[in-house]
C-alpha cells in the first residue's frame, strides 16, 4: 500500500477508535509517523486486501490493531481469495465432468455466475485449456488469477459492493 491508501485506512481506523488514545488528537497528520511505519510493515499488502483486512479488525478488535494483528487478517482475507479462486476452478472441472465438455457446461451457466464472469473474461472456454506437447492441459494460472480479478471487482468497497469476501453462504451465483 502506499502512504496515500494507508491515510485512507487510518482514517476509519480514527472514526472507529475515535475514544482511544492513539486518535484522540483529532487530525490525522499527528498520525503520519505511524502511518508510514505501517506502509512500510505491510508493503506486502495490496490496498483492496488492506480494505478487506480492515472490515475483519473493525469487526474483532475492540482496540485499534497492532501491525500484526493487521498483518494477519490481510493473510486470512488472502487465504479466503485464494480459497474462492480454488473453488472457481473445481467448478469449471466439475462442470466439464458432469456436462461432457466445457461449452456445455458454460452453456448452463446463468448470466452473473462467477464462473461464467470468469470464463467469459478469459475470452470464452478455449482459453481454459493450453496446448503441451501431448495434449493439452489447463490453464490453472491464469484461471486463478481470473477468478481473483473478479471476485475483487465483486466486493469493491468504494463502488458499494458488499464489503469484504464476507458473501452470504451457499450463493454460487454471486
């Protein structure tokens, strides 16, 4: 993150713990020393995973959170986009095995479903798959890094989606 968007996160930080010491001030400028220690502790941490991360610790800690503390709801918010991304592809496999290939499967899919946002992303259902040497193969990387981009642009806090990946439960066609 860069300063700018650590400001951005420290100001709901300020409203939330507006009681505590730290933020008792008022302005956000006495912050900056502080602000700039945690661009740097948390460089690892996108701004849209920091926002994400945020709403966990706005949820669960009743004092402003430590750099770790941070550190470690930006991983569990990573793990859950990881987790959804993972799903995305077992779905499309799924599909494929039950449909008896992927443009029959895709052909099932409503408008709005994940996957169908996903594969139609890609380009369309060819871009599933690679060429090797026998055969081919899927296109696992780009899959994932597909289905993260799209379930980021789902949960865009700033747009007014729904905040976090924190979605209702058994909704596949999010």
């Amino acid at each position: 993150m860069t300063n700018s968007e650590m400001t951005e996160i420290f100001t709901v930080l300020k409203i939330n713990y507006r009681y505590d010491k730290m933020f008792r001030d008022g302005e956000t400028d006495t912050l900056l020393p502080t602000i700039k220690l945690w661009t740097t502790a948390l460089a690892d941490v996108d701004f849209w995973t920091g926002q994400q991360a945020l709403i966990v610790v706005l949820r669960e800690c009743r004092y402003p959170p430590t750099i770790a503390e941070f550190h470690e709801a930006a991983e569990r918010v990573t793990q859950e986009l990881n987790r959804q991304a993972s799903d995305v592809f077992t779905d499309i496999r799924t599909g494929e095995l039950l449909h008896g290939t992927l443009e029959a499967y895709y052909a099932t899919l409503l408008p709005g479903n994940k996957v169908k946002a996903v594969i139609d992303r890609m380009g369309g259902t060819q871009n599933l798959v690679r060429e090797v040497m026998d055969g081919y193969a899927w296109n696992l990387e780009a899959i994932l890094a597909t289905a993260k981009e799209v379930i980021k642009d789902r949960k865009k806090l700033l747009a007014g989606g729904k905040p976090a990946l924190l979605s209702e439960k058994g909704n596949t066609n999010e």
